[in-house]
C-alpha cells in the first residue's frame, strides 16, 4: 500500500501492552532492520489489514455485520 504525504500528515496515538520478551525480541528485529519499531509496527498492522481484506471468511463475517448495524440504525430511526 503506498502512502502519501497526506497519510503521514493524519496520525492517530495508540498504546498497547506487550509481554517484554516479545517488545525485546521486536526492538531487535527493528535494529536489525534498520527501522524505527513503530514502523514495524505500522508495518505488521498493514500486513493484518490486507490479510482481512482478502480472507473471504471474513468479509462474508463483515457483510453479516454490516447488515446487522443497517437494521439495527434502522430500528433507531424510526
């Protein structure tokens, strides 16, 4: 996914809890690679996102809950 400087403009703080050995063993693999661990990070989410985006199992999942909110914002409305 390419990003644009747009992208980069619009951020969004998030804070996770991670075991230690698995921030120190990411820490590492970010040396290594020369990168900043929030770029790994950033990373790994882009790589989960796409792997949804292509499971079918989940888009029929997501569908099913999109329809479920459609009904339910429907309800709402009247």
């Amino acid at each position: 996914m390419l990003k644009t400087k747009g992208d980069m403009l619009k951020t969004k703080v998030t804070t996770i809890r991670q075991p230690t050995n698995q921030a120190d063993e990411l820490e590492f693999i970010a040396r290594v690679d020369g990168i900043p661990v929030s770029e790994a990070i950033r990373d790994a989410i882009n790589t989960h996102i796409q792997a949804r985006r292509d499971d079918p199992a989940f888009q029929q999942r997501l569908r099913e809950r999109m329809e479920s909110d459609r009904n339910i914002l429907k309800r709402l409305a009247e």
